[in-house]
C-alpha cells in the first residue's frame, strides 16, 4: 500500500511529491511505534501518530536547529525519537 502511494505520489508530483510522503512516512514513524504499546484501534494510531508528528516533530527540530545545522537537528531527532521508543518499550511495566 505504501509502494503504491509513493508511486502515486511520484507519478503525479514528481520527485518533490515522493519526498513529501516519505517525510510524513517518517515524521509518523516513531509516534506510531509508541502508540503500538497501547490498546487503540489501527486507525487511531494513524491518526494519532499523524497529529503528534506534525506538531511534536517540527517543534523538536525547530529548536534544535536554532543550534546547528536543520538537516543535522531532523536525523538527530528522528533517531532520538525511534530511541526514545524503544526504551520505552524494553522499560515498560506490564
């Protein structure tokens, strides 16, 4: 389904349309993953993980890159996020 949408994507916006949704793919990356660890349906976390990555993501980012570089504070956050969820997961009490 993903393929589908970035072909999709690709075919009617060129290669700027396939790096869009590849951002959103991976700004919702990681709030989706954490979200796995609760008891909501499928379509909440797509719409939950939407949501917290438009606004928890940028605003990370945003402050971050007030320090050094944007492209260098987007990787950094990313992977502290996917980190972040991770741990959350190995910690998490039953």
């Amino acid at each position: 389904m993903i393929l589908v949408i970035l072909i999709f994507s690709f075919a009617i916006f060129g290669m700027a349309g396939a790096r869009v949704f590849i951002g959103i793919i991976l700004i919702t990356m990681p709030f989706f993953l954490f979200l796995n660890n609760f008891d909501m349906a499928e379509g909440e976390k797509y719409v939950f993980s939407i949501l917290l990555g438009v606004t928890i993501f940028p605003s990370l980012t945003y402050i971050l890159g007030l320090l050094m570089s944007f492209r260098i504070s987007m990787v950094i956050t990313l992977i502290t996020l996917i980190l972040l969820v991770f741990v959350f997961k190995k910690f998490k009490i039953r």
